[in-house]
C-alpha cells in the first residue's frame, strides 16, 4: 500500500508539472500572436501613412 501511495504522489507531480508547463507554453504563445498582431497593425498604420502623404 506503501508504494502504491508513493507512485500515485509522483503520478501527481507529474501531472502538475504537465499543467505548468501547459500554462507556460500558451502564455508564451499568446504574448507572440500578440507581437505579431501590433507588428501588423504598426505595418497598415505606415502604408495608410504614406497613402494619406502621398495625396
């Protein structure tokens, strides 16, 4: 009984470092989508910019 407690426990932080690890992984994520969209919208404000000089 023993060791089956102790498996499951190890189990466990198995599994917890998996979720962290899973939360790290789509913070990460979001914060790259997020640079490429203002990296987007920072290249339709230059083009509108030069558009709106250009007339």
């Amino acid at each position: 009984m023993k060791t089956a407690s102790i498996e499951l426990q190890k189990l466990r932080t198995m599994a917890e470092d998996s979720l962290n690890k899973t939360a790290e992984l789509q913070q990460v994520l979001a914060q790259i989508e997020a640079n490429l969209s203002l990296a987007e919208c920072q290249k339709v404000k230059e083009k509108t910019n030069q558009n709106l000089n250009s007339n």
